[in-house]
C-alpha cells in the first residue's frame, strides 16, 4: 500500500505540493515532445514501429507489475529480512526504516525482470495492496514496510 508519511515534516508537504504541480506540466511537455515526434514523421510505417514499440512498452510493464509487487513485498519480508544482511542493515541505518529505490533497482531480480526506472517501482508499490505490506515515502524515492514495522530477529548463520 502507498501510504506517504512525512514524519509530521511541514518541509515534506512543501516539497510533495511541488512535485504534485510539476508533474502535470512534466506529463504535458513529454506529450507535446511526443506528438511533435509523430507529426513530423511522414512514413506510416516508420509511425507503425513507433507506436509498437511504445505499446510494447506499456504491455511490458503491465505484465511484470504483479511479479514486481511480490518481489519487492519478499525483499521487505520478514523471511528474507532475517537472513539478508545488506538489506537489513539498509532498513536499520535509515531512521524511518526507508530504503532508497536507488538501492533496490540493481537488485539481480528486478533488473532481470526489465525494470530499470524508479517511476515503475513507484507504480508498482502505488498499485499494490494492502497485503504486500510496501509504503512509499513522502517524497516516493524510498521504500520500507508498511508502517515501518520493526525488523525481524536475525537468523543465526
């Protein structure tokens, strides 16, 4: 579930206000970049391949998504956080228990998986449900488990 908490920060809404009017204007300007590319291109076929590959795109990412909520919900799990160390340490070094997205995205699996953009990770983790147990920090740069639940005890290895 993506539920963003600022820690009772007035700082963070600030900077969530502002993020939530840019993205609006980011999405018109990559629109308006989008229709001058398709306007200016004259050969339908080469308009063809732009717009497969664009649905290619989108498919792709909608059908990973379920398997990148799991994936995501097994890193912050108690199971693999008892025994993943790197993880784990990540988790109890941030004071809220916020692992930065930038740390998980060249994770072997998730980058096996295609998923090389942050925005997917936020989607994925904004789409998912209560029962994967994912928050998204305020600033949707960081993930932890819901609530900052507490770390499992270690397992003995």
């Amino acid at each position: 579930m993506a539920s963003p908490t600022d820690g009772g920060k007035q700082g963070g809404e600030d900077k969530d206000m502002v993020a939530s009017e840019a993205a609006p204007d980011r999405r018109q300007q990559l629109l308006d970049r989008l229709q001058q590319a398709v306007t200016a291109t004259q050969d339908l076929e080469q308009l063809e391949e732009v717009v497969q590959i664009v649905e290619k795109l989108h498919a792709d990412r909608v059908a990973r998504q379920p398997a990148l909520i799991r994936q995501l919900s097994f890193y912050f799990s108690d199971a693999n956080l008892r025994r993943d160390r790197f993880l784990r340490d990540k988790v109890a070094t941030s004071p809220d228990g916020f692992v930065p997205i930038s740390v998980i995205l060249p994770f072997n699996r998730i980058k096996l998986m295609g998923c090389t953009t942050a925005a997917e990770i936020v989607a994925a983790v904004e789409a998912a449900d209560e029962k994967f147990h994912l928050e998204l920090s305020a600033e949707r740069d960081a993930l932890r488990r819901a609530g900052g639940a507490p770390l499992p005890a270690q397992s003995a290895a």
